[in-house]
C-alpha cells in the first residue's frame, strides 16, 4: 500500500512540474521569428479559390503544388469507402517567386502575383498561404 502512494505521489509531481517544462521551451519565440523573417506566409505559396471545379481544370496546371479535396464516404459490407469530391481550391507554387532572396522584393512579387491571379477567369479568391505557430 505504502507504495502506491508513493507511485502516486511521483506521478502527481511530474503532472504539476510538466507545464513549467513546456512553457519554457523556446519554441513559439522561434516560430514567430521565422514567421517574421519570412514575411508572415509560404514563400510563393497561394491559395486559390475558384468557382466550380471545372473554372479550375480550365487554368493554368503548371504551378500547381496540391489540389484540396473535400471526402465523401457510404458504409458497405465489408467497412466505410471514403472517395474525394473536388472542391476547387489549389495550393499554388511559383518557384521563381519563392527564390527572391530580398524580403521586399519577394513580397512585392507576390502581392503581384496574387493580382494577377485574380484576374483569371473563375478565381474567387487567392491569398497567401500563411505560417502557423503551435503555441
């Protein structure tokens, strides 16, 4: 018996030590400086938003890094099918972008960019593909 309060009180101890360790590592600081330094999203990264699926199959393919899916799904005998049902939205990559190597530049270059993709026929929306910080 005497042990297992003992274990107990071991464990309890870690619990309430654990949050002290976590909040002094260093890492959301990192984060937002690497976010700063980037310019606060993914270098020649864009996300874009377009009327139907078919206005996306109709633009430009060759910058396109991901095409985002929504899930569908129906039970059959054997277990759950999932299938994806395109959404229109892609995640768009311009490598001559991304490589400008002054900060300035390459915001003004994207900010050009994003522009001109909403210029395209069918984009409701494009916008930068923004970093996040696990706090």
């Amino acid at each position: 018996m005497r042990k297992c309060a003992i274990l107990a009180a071991m464990l309890a101890t870690l619990l309430l030590a654990a949050p002290v360790a976590y909040a002094s590592w260093p890492y959301s600081q990192v984060c937002e400086e690497e976010v700063e330094r980037l310019g606060g999203h993914v270098p020649g990264e864009f996300i874009v938003t377009y009327e139907s699926v078919e206005a996306m199959g109709a633009a430009p393919q060759e910058n396109v890094k991901r095409i985002s899916n929504d899930w569908g799904w129906y039970e059959t005998d054997t277990g759950t099918v999932y299938y994806p049902i395109p959404n229109g939205r892609q995640l768009l990559y311009f490598e001559d972008i991304a490589s400008i190597p002054d900060l300035e530049e390459r915001l003004s270059a994207e900010e050009a960019k994003r522009q001109e993709i909403l210029t395209w026929p069918g984009v409701q929306y494009a916008g930068y593909n923004v970093l996040g910080c696990a706090q």
